[in-house]
C-alpha cells in the first residue's frame, strides 16, 4: 500500500526564547506516555538546563558530522533517522542552512523528506523567519534574518501552535539568565529585546496565525457549501468604478478597516463582460497602486450585472462590508432604474452597506445609451428600423383614401415598434415609438398636418400607444438579458453536469481538466501545481504557457493544501466562482482517483505475489523434499558400515545430483522473488559472446550441447552475469527434453541487435500453449523430476531485465527453439576482453 505522507506540527514562536522548543519536548513526552514511538532528530538546547532535561530519556539520533573548511559541523542525520523510521521525530529550528555537501541546502528539505516517507514531523520556528515577513521584521528591529522558510511549509502544516509570551515576562527571562549567557543579556536587553520589537513580532505572529486560521474557515465553508459570509474578522469590499470618485472610496474603506486590528481591504472593479463599457484605465492604474499603498488588495471581475457581481464577490470574500459610492446619475434615470448602492444593498443580506458621498455625486455626467445584451449588428439594425420603419408604414397608410385611419394606423406603427423591440432592444423600440407618436399626429389624427389635437380620446389612444410600445420594447428588452442569463445559467449547469458524471466515472485525468478549465473560462492557459520539497512543480498544464507559478498567474483556485490551479488570461466573473470551485473539487477527486488507482495496482500485485506464494508452497511441500529425501538417503548410507567402494561411488553421484538438483531450485526460487520484488539491477556492457556462451555451457556433458557462432565474436550490451544465468537455465532445460539429441547453440547478427537461438529436438511445445510456459510454477506436462516450472519464468524475467526479447519458435523437423534477442553493443570493433572483471548476475 502507498505510504501516507507525514503529519508537520509546528509551534511557532512568537520572539526567540519564548519557550518553542520546550513546549516540542512537551508534547513529545506526552506522546511517548502514550506508547509513540518518538525519537530526536535534532534538539538545540542552547545551554540551557531545563531543556537539557526535558530531553531525558528521549531516543537521539546521533548526529552527522561534516567537515567544512577545517571546522566539524554537526547536522541531522537524515539517512540515520529514514533507516530507524519512527513514528514521530522531532526537529528544531525548520529554518536552519545545513552545511555545504548535503543533500538538502535548509533543513525544511529534510523535513519534507521525511514526511513523504510517512513520518510525522514535530518542529520549531520563530515568526522572524517566515520568508513573507523578512522585510518587516528588519524594518521594526534593524536585523536582517539570513536564514528563512517559505510561508507555504508553515501555513499548509497541519498543526501549529503559537508559544507567546508577553515583552516584559521574556524580558525578565532574559534578565536571569534563562536564555542567552551573561555576557550577552545586557546587549540583547538593549537592542533586539526592547519592549517595543518584542510587542510589534508578537503582534506580527498573531496576525499571520488568524490569516492560516482563515484560511481554515474558507476551506470549510466551501467544503459545507456555506455561501453566507461568516464574519471572523472585519473585511471591507471597496466597489471601485474608475471614476473620479475611486480614490475618496478607497481612502473611506481604508479609515473603516484601520479601526480593528487585523482588518482586510480589498477593491473589486467589475469589468463588463461585452467588452463595451471602457473604464479609464489611468484611473484604474493610479487606484491599484493607491490600494496597494494602503495595505490591501486589488482584484477584477466580469459580469454584466455591477451590484451583483460586488455581492458576489463580498459574499465568496467572506467581508463584513461594502463601501459603493453615491450614483452620479440625474434623478430622472434614479427614478426609473433605481441605483448601484440601492441594487447593492438589497442583495447584501447580512453585509453591511456604506454609502460614501462625494464631489461627483451631485455633478452628473453624460454616459453613453444604455447598453444592451444584444450582438452590435442587431442594435444597428433596430436604429436605423426605429426610423425607417414607422416612415414606411405612413407613406404606405397614405397611399389608402381613408377618412378615419386612425384605428388601423396605431395597430400598424404599435406593430412596428415591437419589430423594432425585437430586433434592436429597449432604446431603438423607444424611438420608433416617439417617431410613430409624431407620424399619428401629423397625419392621422385631426385635425391633419398639424400637432395639435381635438378630440381628447385621441389624445388618450396616443398616450396608451406609446405606453404600450415602451412597455413591449422594456419586455422584451429584460427577456433579451434574462435568456443570456439563461444561456449561461444552462451552460453552468452543464458544466456541473458533465463534471459529476466524469467524477461519477472517473473519466477525467489532471490534464483533461486544465484543458476544461482553460476552454470553458476562455483562459490563456491553466496549470495544475503541486507543492515539492523544491517548491511548487507543474503537475499538468494547458495552453502555450506552462510556466504559471501561483505568483505569476492571474487567478489562483486552491485545491487542497498541496495542489492549486493557477490560471492565465482574463478576470473571472464573480458568478464563475462556485464553478471554478467546482473543477478544483473535482481536480481533487481526480488526484484522490489517481492515488486510488497506484493503490489498486499495488494491491494486484500483491495478489499477484500472494498467488505466487501459495503456488511455491505447493510446490515446495513436493518437489524440494525429492532431492532432500535422496540426499539423507545417501548419507545414512555412506555412514553405514557395510558399504562397499561401488555403492559408496554410487551413493556419492547421487548425494552429488541431489545437491546440484537443489541448489538449482533454490537459485531460481530466489531469482523469481529478486525479479519480482524490483531487486534485480542489471549493469549494462559491451561484451562478447565467445565470453559468455562457454561459461553458462560450462554444467553441461560432453556431447550434450554444440555451440555454433557463424561470426568469430558478436559484442552485445548486457550483463554476463544475467546473460549467462539465462543462457544457462534455457541450455538446461531443452537439454532435458532432448531425448539424447545434442542441444545446439546458434548466434546470428542483425543491424541492431544478435539473436542467440538454444534449438533441441525434443517434442515441442503446441503454439496456444507458449505463452502459458513462461508463467511461474508451470510445467505442460514435463515430467522430468526436480523441477517445479520456474526456469523458464526466471529465464524470461532476466532476460528483460537486460533489455532482452525472449520467445520461443518451432524447430524443423521437431522440438522447440528458444530465441534471445539481445540489443548489439555501441562498440563492436572494440576489444572485447578489455573490461573483464564479472559483473553482478543478481543485485541488491
């Protein structure tokens, strides 16, 4: 079964000596009354008494020592502590710099390497050398930290644990002497030590542990579908539009999140989807860097529908507010749309709503028509029909001698207007139906060819035709916008559903869902990464781009602590969140799958090797016990004392046989469990055959076997030790069945590769069965004793193992021919005796 990777519990100090490693040395005592197997890694105590004996009766691992211009440095002796493989070691100061000539330039590197290989991993570090915070903490104490780990390492552990202290309790630790020599309190007291450091790096650890907190909260909330925000902390969502009044917003929002400690800022700017609404992108510019300056954070979407985009994105921010500015809109357009902050507020729910005024608020300016979701061709189209058209129908109108047309004039012009509604949307509707209005009363309404009207019930059929028209045109305006909401809505839900049948199924690979990702989002590429011991590796990718790192990557999805999918190209909409969501839900299925699959072929194999084990039982119970019921026959007969010289040769041969017979058995007994266990390590090398052939014919009788080369010495790149082994083991076993028929040797030389061919003339194996006889344990009725079929598996499997091709052919006229194709050496014209040392035939 797959090893799982190490649990990392990591306490973090606040300040050096504020307890860290004692606290570690606590928990390990706890752990070991628990009956852990716990062990130390490597504990710097520091001089200190108390630390010294909260190691106690702790297993150590003794340290590595390193010799490193004509110092001995002494570091963690990983290999040491991997062989020993405890349950639980424990590892101080995890932003250590090892000493040149290891295998890992920082301690971490140990520290992952341990975790993967399955053991839980307690350590140390202190707030200053978190890598995020390096610049800080020099700013408030004057000290640069040259030794620092990744936040990622700390943030992602499993458990971490904050040993604080308050300044004026260290600082009187420090006074008796608990933490650094005499020598030494004086100076530290004064500088690193002052009351005011220690409170701003005690601040700057809570601070980092609410953020890994909240990070927790996020995953869980996602992980229960929890949609409505949880309000731990204060979160301001500033709206930024790019106007003038961006600035004032962002400095209100900035006022807001100073008054709690440990508040966030972010601006969301909602980018239209059309693509028409053009921001000035120098304002938006001088807004980032504004945000920036202000400790917060800048962020983009897309969506057609600005007051819910802002939801959406407050509410899957987890804020407690929203700051929106007053519309600059006249009251006439606020009376009939209504505004942002109105249409924000309603769809807040439990996020409060601040209404900032500003300069601009009462000013107004011009905007552009209201835009419609319509393509461009179509709203063109509905202008030019919005006065076309009505002209058409009157000059068509006119053309009838009528008295009263008015009846007939409204139905065609109220016809008409929504033509144009369905064609060209909202505001080309409202035109036609103002051109219309005019053409009714200046032809057809009496008195003619003036504006004026008598009758006042045509000035009510006026009234409610124009009523009527822009009633359609808004119908038809909000259906337009509501069926691309459909669309898109019928698109996600598609989406979802394809992703829960291809989770259902487990169709889907990693790289199938970052090309998914990357089509359905409309993004330049997508990459899967995964959290080395090296940092982040690309495990999949999608797109001309694969070199997206989570820092470089417009959008950054978490799938778990391990793993992100960092994404390249235009913002995402506020709506394609739960969607993004749901792909890196499924990305972690997918990973879970893969884990899954390794396990279940891991599991086949074992059934495979169980399967194995039971058949060499079987086979052992008979066959071994043959060969050692001779050999103890042969013994209680030479140790008689009425033996003569003839049987005592006789018993001799036979205790002979019996010994090879077994010693036979039991090599290829333990070259399958070699093969099968992955411990054969070939050492590939030009060699001749006129080496190799006459040593694995060297067992066999005189007469038995002919070794034919038709070239004087062919050079193949393998091992002689496997070679030989093989060459040996096919040799002995068509020797067998060969009914007194010498075995013949053949070797032939191809362009790339030389066939070694064992050919007898013994009965033969029928085709369907071939394959068959190389499995373990089967013999196809070869009833020749002493064996229990396993030559010809072994013979096949270190025949591989030398990159070699073994198969089996008939002989003409009877019996069997077992080809060896092996690859030809790089070097035939090279002297082939030069290197002639023996090679390893079965390796460790």
């Amino acid at each position: 079964m797959e090893s799982r990777r190490g649990r990392l519990t990591v306490y973090l100090g606040a300040a050096p000596g504020v307890g860290k490693t004692y606290a570690m040395l606590g928990e390990a005592e706890r752990r070991v009354a628990r009956g852990t197997d716990v062990v130390v890694g490597y504990v710097e105590t520091h001089g200190r008494a108390k630390t010294e004996e909260m190691v106690g009766d702790l297993e150590v691992v003794p340290r590595r020592r390193i010799e490193h211009r004509g110092t001995t440095i002494e570091e963690m002796d990983t290999d040491a502590i991997l062989e020993r493989r405890p349950a639980v070691v424990l590892v101080d100061e995890l932003a250590h710099t090892n000493a040149p000539g290891g295998r890992h330039a920082k301690r971490a590197g140990d520290v992952e390497e341990l975790r993967a290989a399955g053991i839980d991993v307690v350590t140390t570090v202190n707030i200053q050398h978190l890598e995020s915070l390096n610049d800080e903490v020099e700013r408030i104490t004057g000290v640069r930290q040259r030794e620092t780990v990744p936040d990622d390492l700390v943030r992602t552990a499993d458990d971490i644990h904050l040993v604080d202290m308050s300044p004026d309790a260290l600082r009187r630790r420090m006074a008796h002497g608990n933490i650094y020599r005499a020598d030494r309190i004086d100076a530290s007291l004064t500088s690193y030590f002052r009351v005011g450091n220690l409170t701003a790096l005690r601040e700057l650890a809570l601070l980092w542990l609410a953020d890994r907190v909240d990070d927790a909260l996020g995953d869980y909330r996602r992980a229960h579908d929890i949609e409505h925000p949880w309000p731990t902390k204060e979160r301001i969502v500033v709206a930024v539009t790019g106007g003038a009044e961006s600035e004032t917003l962002l400095r209100r929002g900035a006022r807001l999140a100073q008054r709690a400690s440990g508040s966030e800022l972010l601006a969301v700017h909602v980018i239209a989807s059309d693509g028409l609404r053009n921001p000035d992108e120098a304002r938006i510019a001088r807004a980032q860097q504004l945000v920036a300056s202000l400790g917060g954070t800048f962020h983009s979407v897309a969506g057609d529908d600005v007051a819910a985009a802002v939801v959406d994105f407050a509410t899957a921010s987890n804020a407690t507010m929203v700051v929106v500015g007053v519309s600059r809109h006249g009251r006439l357009r606020k009376l009939f749309t209504g505004t942002t902050g109105d249409r924000i507020a309603s769809l807040a729910g439990t996020i409060d709503v601040h209404l900032v005024t500003h300069d601009q608020a009462a000013r107004g300016i011009r905007r552009r028509a209201m835009l419609s979701s319509l393509s461009p061709r179509r709203q063109v189209s509905g202008w030019a029909l919005a006065v076309v058209l009505p002209v058409l129908l009157t000059l068509v109108l006119q053309a009838f001698e009528d008295t009263d047309q008015l009846p007939l004039a409204e139905m065609l012009l109220l016809a008409g207007a929504v033509v144009v509604a369905l064609v060209g949307g909202l505001l080309p509707a409202l035109l036609a139906a103002l051109v219309s209005f005019v053409a009714l009363n200046w032809y057809f309404t009496p008195p003619t060819g003036r504006l004026t009207i008598n009758d006042g019930a045509n000035v009510l059929s006026l009234l409610v035709y124009v009523a009527v028209a822009a009633g359609v045109a808004v119908v038809v305006d909000l259906a337009s916008r509501r069926g691309a909401d459909a669309v898109r809505a019928r698109t996600e839900a598609a989406t979802m559903s394809s992703l829960s049948r291809s989770v259902l199924h487990g169709q889907d690979t990693a790289e199938a869902i970052v090309e998914r990702v990357r089509e359905v989002f409309g993004q330049q590429s997508v990459s899967l990464l995964t959290l080395g011991t090296s940092g982040w590796e690309v495990t999949a990718s999608a797109g001309p781009d694969h070199a997206c790192t989570p820092d470089a990557g417009d959008t950054r999805v978490r799938v778990d602590d391990e793993h992100v999918l960092c994404l390249r190209g235009e913002p995402l909409r506020a709506s394609d969140q739960k969607v993004i969501e749901a792909f890196a839900v499924q990305t972690s299925l997918v990973l879970e799958y893969r884990r899954l699959r390794e396990r279940e072929q891991r599991a086949a194999a074992l059934e495979g090797a169980e399967a194995t084990s039971t058949a060499l039982l079987r086979a052992v119970s008979h066959d071994l016990r043959t060969p050692l019921a001779t050999m103890r026959a042969a013994v209680d007969g030479l140790i008689g004392s009425e033996v003569d010289d003839a049987d005592r040769e006789l018993l001799h041969e036979s205790l002979e046989a019996s010994t090879d017979q077994l010693e036979t058995l039991i090599d290829n007994l333990l070259d399958l469990s070699r093969l099968q266990t992955g411990l054969v390590k070939p050492v590939l090398r030009d060699r001749s055959l006129d080496e190799v052939l006459p040593l694995a014919l060297a067992g066999q009788l005189p007469g038995t076997v002919v070794l034919d080369v038709d070239e004087p010495a062919p050079v193949v790149s393998t091992d002689a030790g496997l070679l030989e082994r093989v060459v040996a083991n096919l040799v002995d076993n068509a020797v067998r069945v060969s009914r007194g028929v010498p075995v013949r040797v053949l070797a032939h030389v191809l362009p790339d590769r030389v066939e070694v061919m064992i050919v007898d003339q013994g009965p033969g194996v029928p085709p369907e069965q071939r394959e068959r006889m190389f499995d373990a344990f089967q013999r196809l009725g070869d009833t020749s004793p002493g064996g229990i079929g396993l030559g010809l598996a072994v013979a096949r499997g270190l025949a591989e193992a030398v990159d070699g091709r073994l198969s089996a052919e008939d002989t003409p006229g009877g019996g069997l021919t077992m080809v060896l194709s092996l690859p030809r050496g790089a070097d035939a014209g090279a002297d082939p005796g030069a290197d002639t040392e023996a090679d390893v035939g079965v390796g460790a």
